[in-house]
C-alpha cells in the first residue's frame, strides 16, 4: 500500500517510530515572534537541507535514517518514508532507510542516498520520490554538480563474496536516470573549480586487473580531467594514493619509494608540489601521523600536525603558500585533540567577519618548564589579522581584565565541543562585519568552562566585552541587526533570547513547553520585496521527545528598515562606517572601509556590507612574518614583537657567511621577514630587505 502523492501517511505497524509531535506554544506570541516546535521520535537531527532558495522547502534527517519535509520553512514536519518507494527495505544488507542528503542545483532537486547504498531517490520538489536502484552494485559518494542540475557522479562498487571486486567512477546527465561509465579502478573523485573538471585517482588501464582492493598504493595515481571525464589532462606520478579538493586545492598523499607517505599540493590541476616543512627537523610519515586541513584558498594554507608524544593535546600549527607548497610552523604549541579514537578537532577557527583573520589556542611555554604540569591549565588563545603572519593575544574587557595585571580573554571552540554540546563554535558571518560572539573567560590562562561566559566584539577582535552570563548558542540576521541566543546548561532550557541591539538589551520568551538541549541555531532568513527574518533551533529534548526543530519567526515583531546609508556618521543615520582596528586602519596592506548598521540603531540593515579600498597602505611590522626555517618570533627588550635567528651557530645559521667570502667584500644576510602572502602594501617599512655586512 502506497500513500498518494503529497500526502504522509504512517502505517499502525510503525507505532510512534517516525511520529512527529508539533507544539505551537504561546510565550513568545505576546511580544509578536511565532514559534513552532516539532519533536522526532527518531533521535538527534543529524542532517538539514534546504531545498528551494527562499527555504520553505526543507528536509531533515534524524538518528534511524528517518526523513521528514517541511513546506512552511519548518512551522510544520511530516514524515516521508511511505512516499520512498522500498524505504523500509534492506536488500540483505541489514540496514535501510536514507544515509545522506544531496542537494541539486536546481530548485527543488534533491537527491537522498540510501543506507543499504542499493538503491536511491531523487525529488524535483513535486511531492513525488523517484526511486532508483543499483541492481547488485552499490553506489558510494553520490555527488551533484554545482551549477549544473543534470550532472551527477558516483561511484559504483560490485564487491561481493567470491567475486573480483571493482570499481567505477559513472556520470549521469540526466539526473540519475541513465548512466555512463569514466574509468574503472577509481579509488576516490571530486568535482574541481571548473565546470567540467574532474579529479579522481585510479590505476593505469594496463594495470586494470584482479581485485581493485589488491592494488598497490605505488601503482595508483591522480587524474584530471576538464571535458566531464571525456579525456584525461593530467596524470601524476605513480604513488597518488589519497586527495582531498578544498577551495581550489588538492592536497595529496603520495607513497615515496622509501614507503614513507609525503603530502603534495597542486592549485592547478596540472602539476604537484611536495610540501616541505620549515622550522622543524622533520615531520614523521603521513600514514602515522595525524594532520588536519585547517583552511585553504588560492593563497596560503593552514595546516595542523599532531607532535605526538606524552602530550595528547599538542600540535603545531603550519602555514604555506600553495604556490610553493613550502610550510613553516606559525604557531609551534597549538592545541588539538590528537587522539585519533577522540577526535574532536583543532582549536583555529577562520574569523568570517573580518578578511586574513584567524584564532587559534595554544599553550604557554611555561606548560612545559616541569614535567608534572598539566598543560591543558596553561591554555592562552591569540588572534591573527594578516593571515597568521603574527599572533597576539586577546585583549580582556578594560572593566575587569588589566593587560598589566597580565589579563586576557581566552576562547574555547569547535574543539572543545561534546556531545550533548556543551559549548558554540566561535560564531561569526561574512555579512555582519566586524562581529565575533564566543564562550570565554578572563585571567593569564584559560580557566574551566563552566567558569565561562559569553563575550562580544564589534572590532573584528580588537576589543572585547561580556554581553550575556553563562555559555549560549547564537546566531544573528541582516547583518547583526538581531541576535538570537539560547542558553546551555546541564538541565536544559525552554526559555530564547533576542536583542535588536547587538546584546545591550534582551527580550525573553519560551519557545516550548519542556526543557531542551540546544545544537545550534540556523538563520533561515529572506530578504528581498518581502523580508523575513527566520531562524531554526535545532537539538534534542527528553529520551522520549527525541530530536526536535524550533521556528522562530520574527514577522510580527520587526522594526522598521534602517536609513541614511548614503550619509553614514551622520546623526540622523542608522548607519556608521567601520575600519579595522589595526596600524592605520589597513587590513592585509589596503585601507578599507564598510557600511554598517550602529550598534544602538533598532532597525533592519537590507543594505550589503560591500567592502571599500580607499588606497594602498604603507607597509608596517603587522604586514610581514617571520620567514620560516631558523626564524621565529620573540619578543625584545621593548616588548615588540621580532623575529629572530634560533639556528645561530648551527651548521643551517643563515647569517653565515657563504664559504667563499675574502676580506673586503661583503655578502647579504636575510632579515629573517617576508610580507604576509596576499598583502597589498606600498613602500613604508621594507623589513624584507636583505642586510649587507662584511666578510669576517
């Protein structure tokens, strides 16, 4: 039995497994927010995809591979299951239901995988779920194309007991109805920057043969292509055994002929750098040893490498230029969950609310001075305006934390996130210039969480003040002109809180009957002829309630629109103009300003925070780094910030003369500087000049 298309049904046999119950609860209703609760008996919500562009069109999927639609932007969930033909059918794999969501480039398009991976579905957005099935392969990474809603990769594998088992790499254009194969062997694809590049790793048709599971990792190798797999227009060298595509980087493991694995980088497709490592003696095989992609683009590269050892929680932070592929150590004692079995991740966060800046914990040198410490009570978090070029420490509330007194503000992040969450990422947006909202506590180091309360800056970093007690969830909309903010604690909350004003005044209502653990919050915000200012809460209420989805709506309780954009600074504008904080207000070596809305002005800002370069700067000590190898940085008598030689007298000393070097003549030393990769400045101070000294 089927249900007609559009309309949910669940069968009696199913008792309350996929049931949703909805609450409309009235506490925020007097202030003009509508809220909807809706609880899943399924469990934690693990996935969420918006169909449609204006976000009414929502799915989600819960603990059991359970899917369920909203068509009202979430007010209202109803289970799909009866709609997906074979749902409920495990193909003798023991498992059913859907594994991942994958959303199409079209309106509407969305593609769900499923857990038995023998079959699939796609929806157009219609109501209807068309099925698809494998036959006796399985499908793995199902992956839609970026802009164009026809084309679909997979990978199929047909690995059963007592067969030769292969694999192949398949282009669908027709969104999944009809398939063609690109090349068998294939060990792992993605999508590249370009419409039709294509970066997978396989073996050589001559070596096609036997178990694809029985290849030798020496033999494999990465493959490019630009025609949708038509043609191959780069092959590597032997040995291409593992990649990943991040913004427009390839980062790849390569088996050496001393079977140590090397990690290489290509930004072009068309070539591989290996990545050397300056700063250390050596970086141990990538096989065992744990390293994280932090951030990437067509610059530099951010890269964490766990140092092992008694110190669970010890990495070193390293940068590069991916043109290069040449590393260096940034920040030497960063701090990471290095336990393969406990990952939690790596404290460094990129600041989305500020171009070129990052945060990053590490520890003290003082954690190391006695054997008996305790490093995690030496944690002291730092933040980076020019592309982790130089690091400084958070600068605490002036009220109550004295640099002199030698007081900062220390963060805590994604890396110290468990489950039930018990802390936010540091939360910032590219449309709300300037702002970061992060858990935190003030003192020389970091102090537990529960110590912790929730900080606020409008300066990109540069300045700090407590906004709300205790550690909260937070999202904003329209470019900060509301915060939405929901409590953790141990015992739950029903209780939201909002501000117009950037956190100087809260309102308060409940959003739901019972108490609930808070995961995050999403803005699911339209902008446009009919603005609305949405958002989702997501997280888990009692064992019995499961996984629920909050509604917040905020159409009845808008402010006006924010005025006077053309005449920012004005004291008849909502408006201000904002520059960062740093050396002659430049950022990365150019003066820039933004539009924004004023912290006190209760309106709705519609107006993009489009950047302005004014002119190029002239170059100071903050748009350069220490050049890596024998250089790192220090601090002199004055307190300044320097880079300096840590390999003097060594046999690597750079400010060695070279060996042929006769009296009287001289020879050019490095200054141990280099400008910030990416900075624009002009003239000023040319740090990276070489020094001319005599021969000895």
């Amino acid at each position: 039995m089927k249900c007609s298309t559009g309309v949910a049904c669940v069968f009696v046999l199913f008792l309350c497994f996929v049931c949703v119950s909805s609450q409309d609860i009235n506490g925020c209703s007097s202030t003009g927010i509508t809220t909807y609760t809706n609880f899943f008996n399924g469990g934690w919500v693990r996935d969420v995809v918006f169909a449609t562009s204006d976000k009414k069109d929502v799915y989600i999927r819960v603990d059991g591979n359970l899917i369920y639609r909203s068509t009202d932007a979430g007010d209202h969930f109803y289970p799909i299951m009866d709609l997906m033909e074979d749902f409920y059918t495990e193909f003798g794999e023991h498992n059913y239901g859907v594994i991942s969501m994958h959303k199409g480039a079209a309106e509407g398009l969305v593609y769900f995988q499923g857990a038995t991976r023998r079959n699939y579905w796609k929806t157009t957005g219609d109501g209807t779920f068309t099925e698809y099935q494998n036959g006796d392969n399985y499908v793995f990474n199902l992956s839609p194309h970026k802009t164009d809603p026809n084309l679909l990769l997979r990978e199929t594998s047909n690995c059963h007991p007592n067969v030769t088992c292969t694999t192949e790499l398949q282009i669908s254009r027709d969104q999944g109805v009809k398939w063609q194969s690109i090349r068998s062997y294939v060990y792992g694809f993605s999508w590249g920057i370009g419409y039709g590049e294509i970066v997978f790793i396989s073996l050589p048709e001559d070596m096609m043969h036997g178990d694809y599971m029985d290849a030798k990792k020496q033999d494999m190798r990465l493959y490019t292509s630009s025609d949708l797999g038509a043609s191959v227009q780069f092959a590597s060298e032997p040995g291409v055994y593992e990649f990943s595509y991040e913004n427009g980087v390839a980062y790849v493991v390569k088996i050496e002929k001393s079977e140590q694995s090397e990690l290489y980088l290509s930004n072009d497709l068309n070539s591989l750098v290996r990545a050397q490592y300056r700063g250390v003696s050596s970086v141990g095989d990538i096989e065992t040893t744990i390293y994280e992609v932090l951030e990437s683009n067509q610059d530099v590269a951010f890269m964490a490498i766990c140092n092992g050892g008694r110190y669970p929680t010890l990495a070193s932070l390293f940068q590069a230029n991916v043109n290069d592929g040449m590393f260096w150590v940034t920040r030497p004692t960063l701090r990471a969950t290095c336990d393969p079995y406990n990952w939690h991740g790596v404290d460094f966060q990129k600041i989305h609310s500020l171009p070129g800046t990052f945060f990053s914990n590490g520890f003290s040198d003082s954690a190391f001075a006695s054997a008996s410490n305790d490093i995690e009570d030496y944690i002291q978090s730092a933040i980076s305006f020019n592309k982790g070029g130089t690091w400084e420490p958070l600068p605490g509330p002036q009220e109550t934390c004295s640099v002199n007194d030698n007081c900062y503000l220390h963060l805590f992040s994604g890396a110290d996130r468990n489950t039930p969450p018990d802390v936010q990422h540091i939360y910032s947006s590219e449309d709300a210039v300037g702002l970061i909202v992060a858990t935190g506590n003030e003192g020389q180091y970091r102090q537990p969480l529960e110590q912790s309360n929730t900080y606020f800056t409008r300066s990109g970093g540069y300045s700090w003040y407590p906004i709300a007690a205790g550690r909260n969830v937070i999202s904003t909309a329209a470019h900060g002109s509301i915060m939405l903010m929901v409590p953790i604690n141990d015992t739950g909350t029903n209780f939201l809180n909002y501000s117009w004003n950037q956190g100087i005044s809260w309102g308060t209502c409940a959003f739901a009957d019972d108490k609930v653990t808070v995961e995050k919050i999403i803005d699911i915000s339209v902008y446009g002829k009919s603005p609305e200012l949405r958002f989702l809460i997501i997280g888990i209420g009692s064992l019995s309630a499961g996984g629920f989805v909050t509604t917040v709506t905020f159409k009845d309780a808008t402010p006006r629109e924010c005025h006077g954009y053309s005449s920012a600074n004005s004291p008849s504008s909502d408006f201000e103009t904002f520059t960062a904080a740093t050396v002659n207000s430049c950022l990365n070596g150019e003066y820039i300003t933004y539009t924004r809305r004023k912290r006190e002005a209760v309106c709705v800002n519609l107006n993009d925070e489009v950047p302005t370069v004014t002119s190029s700067c002239y170059c100071t000590r903050q748009d350069y780094t220490c050049d890596g190898d024998c250089w790192a940085e220090d601090l002199n008598k004055a307190g300044e910030v320097v880079c300096v030689n840590i390999c003097a007298g060594l046999p690597n000393d750079p400010m060695s003369p070279p060996d042929y070097c006769p009296k009287g003549q001289t020879y050019l030393q490095p200054s141990g500087y280099r400008l910030v990769e990416g900075d624009k400045c002009v003239g000023g101070v040319a740090l990276d000049t070489p020094i001319e000294v005599s021969c000895p």
